[in-house]
C-alpha cells in the first residue's frame, strides 16, 4: 500500500541521514578512509534508493494509467447508456406525440371527413360523436347533425309526399275507371262512382 512504501522511504532517508551524519563526524574526527567509506555506503544506500523509487513511480505510473482506462471505459458505458436511453425516450416522446396528434386531431378531422361523405351519399343514418366535444371540434360536429337532421327531415317529407301522391294518383285512377265505366253505360260501376265520389 501506499502508507508501506511511505514507511519504506522514510526508513531510507533515515538510513542515507545516518550515513552522511557518519561521515561528517568521521571527517571531523580526522578519519578521512573511515569518512570516504560511510559516503560509499550513502552513495550505495542512495543509489539502491533511486532504482526503489523509479519501480515505485513506474508501478503508481502504471496503477493511475490502469485507473484511468478504468474510468475511461466506464465513461465510455455510461455515455452509451446516456445515449440510448435519450434515443428511447424521444422514441417514446415522438409516439406520444403522435397518438395525441392522432387521437385529439387526425382522427376526429377523419371522421367529420366521413360523416359529410355519407351525407353527400345521402346517408344519414350516422352518430357523430364529436358534437359532444368542448373543443374546436364540437361546433364542428353539431353543424353537421344540422345537416344531418335536414337530410333526414327532407327524405321523412319526400316520403311522405311521395305517398300523398301514391294516395292521390289512385284516387285519380280510380275516379277515372268509374268515370269511364259510366261513359260506356255500367251502371254499376257508375253508382259506385257516384258514391265514391259523394
């Protein structure tokens, strides 16, 4: 761990510390061979110390390079991950937005569309469901129950005009027969004309 190798270095320093304080005293002292061999010692302390400390930043060098890749794919996952749920979520959005388009627009537009072509086809048998709304589409829909109500109301009147002139058209036929059975001297279809004509 980080804290040993801090241990370790400070052990070292300790250790070149205590061969240079070595070779002062022995220089002090007069011992100039004593004073050369305690700086061989720092120097072979120091020089075991530097090859210590290039392993020891090789390998934090190497750890942080690890580390680094490490957050680096893990940056790469989440930004992919960032990416697709965003994707996911404006597919969604887009078919939200769809559906109401279609459901609050398209479709009842579709459906007015239907209703009048049926009216020009002079079908008027149909609801239209979208009078009942409290939108734009509401008037929309009761103006076209108006027209439908008039469609329905004009064939109810030619109907009844068309049977009125059924009635008529035999009453018609029929007074003419009698007429005519009594210009050629039947006397009784001409009594029954007669009646039927009182």
């Amino acid at each position: 761990t980080l804290a040993d190798e801090a241990t370790k270095i400070d052990a070292r320093l300790d250790s070149l510390e205590a061969s240079a304080s070595e070779a002062i005293r022995r220089a002090s002292a007069g011992d100039r061979d004593g004073a050369v061999r305690a700086l061989g010692q720092a120097d072979d302390t120091l020089a075991a110390f530097g090859k210590e400390m290039v392993t020891l930043n090789s390998s934090r060098i190497k750890d942080a390079s690890d580390t680094s890749a490490a957050l680096s794919a893990s940056t790469s996952s989440s930004v992919w991950w960032a990416l697709a749920i965003s994707l996911v979520g404006t597919a969604l959005g887009i078919g939200f937005a769809f559906w109401v388009v279609r459901a609050g627009i398209t479709g009842p537009i579709q459906t007015l569309s239907g209703r009048m072509q049926q009216l020009a086809n002079g079908d008027s048998s149909f609801e239209v469901p979208c009078a009942k709304r409290r939108d734009d589409f509401g008037p929309m829909g009761k103006a076209i129950l108006v027209f439908r109500d008039a469609a329905r109301e004009q064939a109810r009147m030619a109907a009844e005009k068309a049977k009125a002139d059924a009635e008529q058209k035999m009453v018609v036929d029929t007074v003419g027969e009698h007429l005519d059975a009594m210009a050629k001297g039947d006397k009784i279809l001409g009594a029954r004309a007669r009646q039927s004509l009182a």
